[in-house]
C-alpha cells in the first residue's frame, strides 16, 4: 500500500508554527497532533524565524520593497518603469537640444 503525503496550505503551516511557538504545548505534542515529521516541523520554524521579520516589520514605504512583495522583478515595478521612461525622456530632449546647437 502506498502512502499518501499529506500537504498543508501556507495558513495550515502558519497556524501549525505558532501554536509549536506556545508556551503551554511543546513541539513534539504539536507535531503528533497534526502528523508533521519532527524534520518537517523543524523546517518550517526555520523558515518562518528568517522569512518573518522582513515579511512583518520590514519597511513597507520603501518603493523596492513594496514591489517585490507585488511580485514584480527589479527594473518592472511600475515606479521603476516610470523612471526608467522618465530618464529616456531626458536624454531625448537632451540630443534634440545638441541637435539644435549643432545643425
């Protein structure tokens, strides 16, 4: 008989760390209620302690960060693309000016 892997959505997991963070459980009574290997449980701690401190207190205002938390790649957010445009529209007025001077 083959077993079945069990999967947990991203809320499952969070709720299954923080209650593994409680003070009146330990992580071996929280691991055999949901049926997470030690491994497993251990894994996801890890992940949350270094992917929750600038997920939760990071710098929101900051336009790179705002960005990639919409998912977009550096240089293809639309501030970045709005300067991007806005440095090319310089540079346009800039040769249509040396244009001018020398013809």
């Amino acid at each position: 008989m083959e077993s079945q892997r069990k999967t947990y959505s991203p809320q499952q997991k969070l709720q299954i760390v923080l209650e593994s963070y409680q003070h009146d459980t330990t992580i071996e009574a929280v691991r055999i209620k949901y049926g997470v290997a030690r491994t497993v449980l251990h894994r996801w701690r890890e992940e949350f302690k270094q992917a929750a401190p600038e997920a939760i207190f990071g710098d929101k205002r900051n336009p790179k960060t705002k960005a990639a938390k919409a998912g977009y790649k550096p240089g293809e957010s639309p501030d970045d693309l709005k300067r991007i445009i806005g440095d090319h529209a310089v540079q346009i007025e800039i040769l249509k000016k040396v244009q001018g001077l020398l013809g």
